[in-house]
C-alpha cells in the first residue's frame, strides 16, 4: 500500500523527469491536486463505491413491462495503455422478463461512471457495465437479453500517436439482441451517430 507522501513524492519526480521543476510556484500544490483528483477518477476500485442498483419487480405498479427499454448518457474514462482519457456516449437497452425485475433507470449512468473510473480499454468496459447490470436483476426470471454501445474519442490516439480524430465502437450483446437480428435492430433505430 503506497502512503500519500510516498505518492506525492513519485508525482514530484514524474515532474522532473519530464524536464519540469517541482518547486516553483504554479507546480507546488499539484502533486496533492492529482492525489485528490485521483480519488475521484478512479473510485472504479474502491469497492464501497459500488453503486447500489434499485430493482423493482415487474408488474409492481400495475403495468407490465415487455418493451425494450433504451437509456443514453455520457461516459468518461482513462485508457490503461497510454493513462489518456477516452470519453464520449454509451446507448443501453434491456428486455425485461415479465416476470422478472425492472432497473432504476438513474443506475445505469452510475454504473457506467463507476466501472468508467479505473484504467480500462474501451471492449472490457462494455463488458464490466453489462456484467454488474445482469447480476443486479438476479439469476431468477433473467431480462432477455441487454446491449451496450459505447463510441468513444481516444486522446491517446487524437493528442498523440497516429493524431487521427475518430471514434471508436464497441459493443456488448446478450441474449435476444445476439440472437435476433430483427431485436438488435430495434436497438441500433434508436442510436444517433454523434460526429
Ligand atoms: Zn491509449
């Protein structure tokens, strides 16, 4: 376990080692500005940060729900190769099994913004998201499938590197939207291309 001194004294080397001077004025307070930054954007591995999913049972207010059910939102996160963020819109959707249980739509964004806040690659991403998602509708009466996409820009690869603009696309699909190509339709009719 690193100490906050023994962080603060690597971030002041990191500094020099990129030509810079860790004592004048502008640098002083910025190793404990990234320590505490760093708390921030990468909660993703702290485990009492896990969001806690609400679940509803299907048919509690009366109405059952067996439509697909679309949410969209934004995402940051940091690359593990280059430690350069990557961000930009996720598109969610799940079938709920009628008998089975509903997701508070809020949860989705924040377990998109947790599994987001450690060093990722944009694939494992979709995976971690869809991953806790399932486990939080239980193995009883499982929704009938889910699918993430998630277009992301890669400053590793705009700022740096082969600087080409661009996003990137990755998805992850389960059950009825692997299946049937007539369900991932629905889902990709309800996807805007942001450019
Ligand atoms: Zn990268």
């Amino acid at each position: 376990m690193i100490t906050i001194e023994q962080a603060r004294k690597d971030i002041r080397e990191l500094l020099e080692f990129i030509g810079e001077d860790p004592d004048r004025v502008g640098l002083q307070e910025t190793p404990d500005r990234m320590i505490r930054m760093f708390g921030e954007m990468f909660r993703g591995y702290d485990p009492s940060q896990k969001p806690v999913i609400t679940t509803f049972p299907n048919g509690q207010d009366g109405i059952i729900y067996d439509n697909m059910v679309v949410d969209c939102g934004t995402f940051y996160s940091v690359c593990e190769h280059h430690c350069r963020t990557f961000f930009g819109e996720y598109w969610f959707a799940y079938l709920p099994n009628p008998k089975g249980r509903i997701l508070g739509l809020s949860k989705i964004g924040r377990v998109v913004d947790y599994c987001s806040s450690r060093l990722q690659v944009q694939e494992r991403l979709v995976q971690d998201v869809v991953k806790m998602l399932t486990e939080a509708l239980g193995e009883e009466n499982p929704p009938f499938g889910m699918a993430l996409m998630m277009k992301g820009r890669h400053m590793c690869k705009e700022s740096r590197g082969a600087r080409k603009s661009g996003m990137m696309t990755s998805t992850c699909l389960t059950g009825a939207f692997r299946r049937s190509a007539r369900v991932r339709q629905e889902f990709l009719s309800y996807i805007s291309s942001p450019q």
